[in-house]
C-alpha cells in the first residue's frame, strides 16, 4: 500500500484535465507521502485528492456550490428552492475546474430529473458540454448561454438567455431569469424592438434598460450596477438612463411603457439611473391616463451592505447618494408622496406617517422634495410646502410654517438633523429659509466640494461568473479585465432546436469517461482514501499523521486568470464579484458568510467524503424540514388576518410579498386582530421578523403552531415601539405563525405592517 493510491483514482476522474503538477503530485517523495504542489485551481493545496466530494456544499434547500468561493455562495444561499430542480453554481477560475464540476454533478443530479447549473463558458462551443451533461446525467440540464449573473436577493440572470437541454440531444430557450418571474415575456419582447429611436431597451435581472444608444457606444458591461438591481418576481423594473448620457426623453419612457400589457403596466416600477427629470414627468402622465399610483423609486433599486432596500441617486456628474425617501407613488389626481423606507434617519420615533419627532416639540414630515421641519399639529400651508416638487440631486428641508419662520433656538435640532444624514446626503440639503443654512457652519465632517468619493453608498454586487482563461504556461502577470461578451439576441422560439446552436469552433470529440463512470470512480476513491486513513502516521519528526484532506482554497469568481486582482480605488464600485469598496459607508459592509457554512456537510476534515443524492434532509430528532438557505419562508406562504382595511389596497397578502413598500392594514374595528402566514409546510422556525408602518401595536405577541389548534408564544411585549422587530426563537417545529396585536399606538387607525418575515 501506498498514499499515492487516492490520486491515482482522480486521475481516472479527471482524465486529460488534470494539470501536470498533478502527475507530480501523485508520485510522491522518497517518503511516500505526496509532494506539496502549485497546480492551478481548485487542485492546489488539496493533499492526496483524496476529497473530491469536499468540492459540492450545498448551501440551501436544493441549491449547491462547486468550490470555495464565498462571494458566489452568499448569493448562492439566497436563492429560493424549486421543488423539481436542483441548482448547481459553479465559479471557474481555471479551466481545469471544468472536470471538477463533471465530477460532482452526479452527486448532486439525480437521473431522471432537472438541474440548473450556473457555470461560465457553457454559450459557443460549451453547448457540446452541455448537451453531454444531459445525455450522460439522463437529466434535463439547463445552462447559460453565456456568462451568469449572480443578483444579490436570490436569482441568476444570462444575458442572453438559459439553453435547456434534454438527454435526446435537444436544445430550447428558458428565459433569462431564474427563477423565472411572471412578467418576464411581457418585458423581454421589448429587447427585440426598436420604440424609441436613438434609444436601447436592454434586458436586466430586475426588469428592462431604457438607455441612449449613440453611435459607436458600447454596450454596458454585465458588471454595471444595474445588474445588481434584485429582482421581483411580481413587479418589474424599468431602469431610465445611463450615467453621464443625456436623460432619455419622457415620450421615450412613454412609448416602452405603452408597449407593455396592461397587468404589467399597473405593476411597473419606474427608476433613474441618472438625472430623473423626465421619469417623473413621465410617471404623472402615465398615472394619470392609466388612473392607477405609479410607483417611482428615487434611484437604483439595490440593496444596501446591510441588506436593506435604498435608492442610489446618481448625479450628472456620476457622483452617488442616498435620497431620504426610497420611492415616491404619483396618483392618477394630487401630489406624489413617499412610499417604502426611509433612508439616513435612524433612531428618530415615528409619530405619524412619515413623520418623525425630533425632539424640543418639533417633528419632520418626510415629503417628495425633501423635509419639512414644523412644530406638531402646525400644518398652515401644508399643501403648500408638499407641493414642492421632486429635484433630483436635492434635499429641500423647509423649516417653519410658510410665513412665520421660528427663531434661532431650532438650529440645535437642525444641526443634530443634518448630522444623521450621510455625508452625500447631507451635501445636498438645502435649508429654507437661507437663514437656517447656519445649521451647517462650522460642519467639520463636511468634505470640500469636489472632494467626495463616488459612490459612497455601500452597496450588495452582483457576483459575474466569467469563463476563465487557458491555464498560462508561463509566471502570472498582471490581471486584466475579462471584454465584454457579444450579445446575441435570444428568439422566442419554442421550436429552437440544438441544430440551431451548432458552436463556430466545436471542440474535438472530448476523451473524458462518461460521468456515470466519474460517478462510480468518486465511489471508488472515498474507499481509498478511508483506507488511507487507517494506515500507521508517519514519521513523527515532522509533525505529519496522515494524509491532509484539505477543501480546496477560495478564489474570486470574477477573475478570469490566476493572477491577483488589483485593489480598487476607494470610493469605487470596484469590478463585480470584488468587495464593496471602502468608502464613508463601508463600515456598514456584509461580511463573507463564515467558513463552516462553506464546508461539506458530514464528517470533519478527516472523515469521509459525502455523496448526498439529495441536498440536507431536515433533523432527525426534530420533525419540519430545516431553512439552511436562510431565505424568508414568508413569501411563499398564503396570509390570512383578522380584517382588512381596504381590500386589494392593505390586503394580508401585502404582509408577505416581500415588498416593503406595500402593508397589510387592519380595519379599524376592535382588538384583538391578527395576521396568520400559513408556510404550507412544517418548518424548523428560528427567526420571525416585523416590519411596522406607523400604526403599530403596542402590545402584541407572535405566536407559532404546527396545526393552526395548538400555539406557542415565542414573544411579547406591552412596550412595543414600531420600526423592525426581530425575534429570534428556539428552533421550534411550525407551518403557522401569527401576531396578535391587543394594544395599539394610533386608537383612530388599525394596525399597519409592512412585512412579516419567517426564517
């Protein structure tokens, strides 16, 4: 016996992609232990290979990851499960990883079913591979065509569109998106038309692209903050404009909007992606034609570090910031008023909606052009002052009723006011009446104009999953950024056949085994490498006491060499896929998920390989199954409530449709009232989360029960306070959760919430 058997089996696993410091590797010293190597990729520094399994975590119910790389299964941990489907994410970072995940998709691919496997290089001549998979796995296997996009909040987005291939060689379209929202045909044929001349209409993750299209300008990169936009899968998004471009005009949003069907109209979101002017010009036409709100976000719809929904304004100029309210709703009749979450004003108490005591007897009214900053229950001139329009690239905070400014004695609250804002967002204050402009004198923490970084706000990226470069033969150099890949129009053609797709350069006829071979070889070396590790240590001199089974090491998904990455400058996006760049928010930046989450799922770094033929099964001693994603099992459940306010307006379902712009309220009748979310499934519950409107219980419970009969409080208060409550429970078997309020915060009004979260 020797250690050098566990190699030997993942050469016959590999075949001809084993790089050559893998032969050597494999031959051992005088020793006989295992040379030390520098092979590339996943292969560096893994001991005898002895784990090819360590290279598939699975990090959610039915979605999985091939290799190391955190970024990638961050993302990969948000993405909602498919009954019928398991998802693989597969980062390159070098060729040789291409065997890799062959050698593990039957591990994790069940004969006879269906896989998503998000893995670069599968577009042009990968569709050979693809098509293989299929015929191989006797799986229906869908693949990108072209690079895929990991989009923060849970989906993968190729730009030009999903192949899904079945095991008789056939190949047809699968949409964009995954998974795949239900306005996606209504959006997409978009893409093909030419509606506004000198305009592009460009597919994104969360929606379409209205952008100038002058002659001779490229194509944004998949690395644009755009593609970071979450999708949601009831309302899509139509991005106006491109940084540092003229502003399309309001009769080009016009006509997109009016090439889209009625249902997809009345649930469209409008956002600027620039100077807004004519978005919101556009968004009262459209409002008042089509008789129904228009939602309008006051920016790019991303997600902050810290994982709450913001808008990011961008100026013309390119600089970014935070606008106080996130969106704004224009009524078919009146003015537009603020609508979702409230940005730059933490810790202040809601006495009213969108209105915020600030102490000293005063309060501050969020409106559509900015604050107004009055004494309670003074609203002469109301209309007045809410009358002021929108500007983007401005914060006009009104301070007094019109006509009667108050004295001095305000500047303290002015001052601490401004203080809470982002830096970028405090810029952009303007205080009227002038004479309250000295509530910024003196403003140490002010950067000289000119001086601020762009891009402040930290933001969640989206992670681009590139084709890697031939493995270099020579010392690493300096890395450069992957071109743009072509884009290729996607034909809505159920009909599309694999002779269709036949690739320009068809890669030889491959002489790897077939998977089902790889499958019984990876079989085969868990055995070896069992009986390795029953073997005598080694020489103790030298510290060593057996084969070291190491998980392979982490690398970005975005690099398309080995090289390392430059460090972006502070202030910058930064290419996708890298950390959020340093900037005044960066302190607010979401950690890497930690490295346990990454590891297989059974057995220690010593112990066997796993070869689960199903993602994690839920604890055995504990019935329900088990929420490893993390995702919020709310959205897909079914909401019920005591009563309703306005039906089809505040209805329960508005509570759980992950949208923190819309609420449930009650009807304005006696207490108690309750909000129930059925998850249509026994669940292992560790965490429920509130989010509350102004109207918000004072005292209320959340309770859970596996049979709708029998509940168990997991929390209650009589001081309840509103704003986001977590509440984190014991893991406790549960398919229903409610909140009984009995208390409330406004005796006119219901209760109001705007989320109720189950994780």
């Amino acid at each position: 016996m020797n250690v050098a058997a566990p190699a030997v089996v993942v050469t016959a696993m590999t075949g001809d992609h084993l790089p050559e410091a893998a032969t050597n590797h494999a031959s051992g010293d005088d020793s006989g232990r295992p040379r030390a190597t520098t092979a590339r990729g996943w292969l560096t520094d893994t001991g005898a290979f002895g784990r090819i399994g360590s290279a598939l975590h699975w990090v959610g119910d039915r979605v999985a990851v091939v290799g190391g790389d955190p970024a990638a299964a961050e993302i990969a941990a948000e993405l909602p499960a498919e009954p019928d489907a398991v998802t693989v994410v597969a980062p390159l970072a070098t060729a040789d990883d291409v065997a890799v995940v062959e050698a593990v998709l039957p591990i994790a691919v069940s004969p006879g079913s269906r896989a998503r496997v998000a893995m670069p290089g599968m577009g042009s001549a990968g569709r050979e591979l693809a098509g293989r998979f299929a015929r191989e796995l006797t799986a229906t296997v869908e693949t990108p065509n072209g690079d895929p996009v990991l989009v923060p909040g849970g989906s993968i987005f190729a730009a030009d569109g999903w192949l899904r291939h079945t095991p008789d060689g056939a190949a047809t379209l699968a949409g964009r998106r995954s998974p795949r929202p239900r306005w996606e045909d209504d959006v997409d044929r978009l893409c093909a038309d030419a509606l506004a001349p000198g305009h592009r209409v460009l597919p994104l993750p969360a929606g379409i692209w209205l952008l100038p299209d002058p002659p001779g300008t490229p194509l944004p990169g998949l690395d644009d903050p755009a593609y970071s936009v979450p999708m949601d899968v009831a309302r899509p998004v139509l991005l106006v404009g491109r940084p540092g471009y003229p502003e399309p005009p309001e009769e080009a949003i016009r006509v997109v909007v009016g090439g889209l069907p009625s249902g997809a109209r009345r649930r469209l979101v409008l956002a600027p992606y620039g100077p807004g002017t004519t978005t919101a010009a556009a968004a009262a036409h459209l409002a008042g034609e089509a008789g129904h709100p228009v939602q309008v976000r006051t920016g790019l719809p991303v997600l902050a570090a810290d994982g709450r929904p913001t808008s990011v304004a961008v100026d013309a100029g390119g600089a970014a910031w935070e606008p106080l309210a996130t969106a704004l709703a224009f009524p078919p009749k009146g003015l537009p008023r603020p609508t979702g979450p409230v940005r730059g004003l933490d810790d202040y108490p809601a006495v009213d909606s969108y209105v915020l005591g600030i102490g000293g007897g005063w309060v501050a009214e969020v409106t559509q052009s900015g604050l107004w900053v009055r004494p309670p229950g003074q609203e002469t001139g109301a209309e007045q002052v809410r009358a002021l329009p929108w500007t983007p690239g401005t914060v006009r905070v009104v301070v007094g009723v019109p006509g009667e400014p108050p004295g001095y004695h305000v500047l303290p609250l002015l001052g601490a006011l401004l203080a809470r804002m982002p830096a970028e967002t405090r810029r952009r204050a303007h205080l009227t009446p002038d004479r309250f402009a000295a509530a910024r004198a003196g403003e140490e923490f002010l950067q000289p104009e000119g001086t601020a970084d762009r891009w402040a706000p930290a933001i969640r990226r989206a992670v681009v999953l590139h084709e890697p470069a031939s493995a270099p033969t020579g010392p690493p150099g300096p890395r450069a950024d992957p071109p743009a890949a072509p884009r290729t129009p996607v034909v809505d053609d159920p009909t599309f056949e694999y002779a269709t797709l036949e690739p320009k350069n068809r890669r030889p006829p491959s002489r790897r085994l077939p998977l089902r071979a790889l499958a019984v070889c990876a079989v085969l070396a868990v055995g070896v490498v069992l009986g390795s590790m029953l073997l005598p240590p080694a020489s103790p001199s030298d510290g060593h006491t057996g084969p070291v089974l190491a998980v392979p090491p982490v690398r970005s998904s975005s690099a398309p060499s080995t090289s390392p990455a430059p460090t972006p400058e502070p202030g910058t996006l930064g290419p996708t896929g890298s950390a959020v760049p340093a900037s005044p928010l960066g302190a607010r930046l979401t950690p890497a998920p930690a490295p346990r989450k990454l590891q297989p799922e059974t057995g220690s770094a010593r112990g066997p390989a796993p070869a689960p033929a199903t993602p994690p099964a839920a604890s055995p001693t504990m019935p329900g199954r088990v929420n490893d994603s993390g995702r919020n099992l709310a959205v897909a459940g079914t909401a019920s409530a005591s009563s309703v306010e306005s039906p089809g307006v505040f209805a329960a379902a508005n509570a759980n449709d992950g949208d923190p712009t819309t609420r449930w309220g009650s009807a304005f009748a006696a207490d108690p009232q309750w909000l129930t979310i059925d998850l249509g499934d026994l669940w292992q519950v560790t965490r429920v989360r509130l989010l509350w409107e102004d109207a918000y219980a004072t005292e209320y419970r959340v309770e859970l029960s596996a049979d709708a009969k029998s509940w168990r409080t997991v929390y209650g208060t009589s001081s309840g306070s509103g704003g986001t409550v977590d509440v984190a429970v014991t893991r406790t078997p549960a398919r229903y959760v409610r909140m009984v309020a009995t208390d409330r915060r406004m005796e006119n009004y219901g209760y109001s919430l705007y989320e109720l979260e189950v994780r």
